[in-house]
C-alpha cells in the first residue's frame, strides 16, 4: 500500500472504531437494568428537611444496627441484625424492616420485616442473587420511636464443598 493512501484509510478506521464505541454505549444505556431510578425522587427532595430531622433523631438515641449476611442455596440469603443502644446493650421488641438493593441490580430490590428472636436481635431471608455489596435500609420502630439507618454489606459467595 502506498503511503499516500495509508492516512485516509486510517481516518476511515478511526472513525468506524468510534461508530462501534457508540453502538455499545447505545446499547448498554438502553438495559433495562442501568435505568434505576430512586422511588419518589421528586418527594424525597421536597421532604429533605424531614430526612435531617429523622437524622438528628437518629443522633439523639444513638441506636446502632450491626447487619451480617449469610448466602443460602438458591440465590437467598439469611439477614441477622443486631439492634443495640448507646451503651451496647441490645434492643429487643422493636419492628424492623429492611429494604436491600445490589450495586447492579438496583432495579429490583428486594424487602422483609424482620423476625425478633427476643433477644435484639433480628432475622429475615432475603432473595440476594448475586454476591457482592449490598445496600440494607433499615427502618426502626420501637415504642414512640423511630431510627433509621442504611449499611453497606457485603455478601460472600457460595463456595461448594468438594
């Protein structure tokens, strides 16, 4: 090939490089699964002021959640949380609900109540089909009172027994 033709057939390369780069984009932004949109958004945002607030309740009691995740056969995966107060000391008797969402697979996912064994601590079985981190968002309600908390989890993978 002549070094003449060389430049133009290298313009043409780079630019149909580019077209095949759009082409993926195009159809990666068009998955289903990348267009996850936070429920109520737009509500959220009016209420802001009413998420610092229940912030500032979540101060002031100084609960903590402690959440561990073990995976299950079949995509699930067991949730214990533990509910304990300023000093340490576990907090039984409360209604606990968790929302739990995957990095990539936001657009499903997945919520449950939380059993109380009585002793401040809670469980629940999730459907967790893909190990990795996880965001849990806890909603507490104990007496007149009402925490809050979101924790980011990893859940490990099944390794099967040889």
């Amino acid at each position: 090939m002549k070094r003449a033709t060389l430049w133009p057939a290298g313009i043409v390369l780079f630019f149909a490089g580019l077209m095949a780069l759009y082409a993926y984009l195009y159809h990666v932004a068009g998955d289903p699964a990348a267009l996850v949109v936070e429920p109520d958004y737009y509500q959220k945002g009016l209420h802001f002021d009413s998420t610092i607030a229940q912030e500032k309740r979540n101060e002031a009691l100084g609960w903590s959640v402690v959440p561990e995740l073990t995976p299950l056969p079949g995509g699930n995966a067991r949730l214990r949380a533990t509910l304990t107060d300023r000093a340490g000391r576990t907090l039984p008797g409360a209604t606990v609900r968790v929302v739990a969402v995957h990095n990539l697979i936001a657009n499903r996912p997945d919520s449950a109540k939380l059993a109380d064994d009585g002793g401040g601590r809670y469980d629940a079985t999730l459907a967790m089909p893909r190990a990795g981190m996880w965001e849990l968002r806890f909603d507490v309600v104990r007496g007149a009172d009402t925490f809050t908390a979101d924790e980011r989890v990893e859940l490990p993978r099944i390794i099967a027994k040889e």
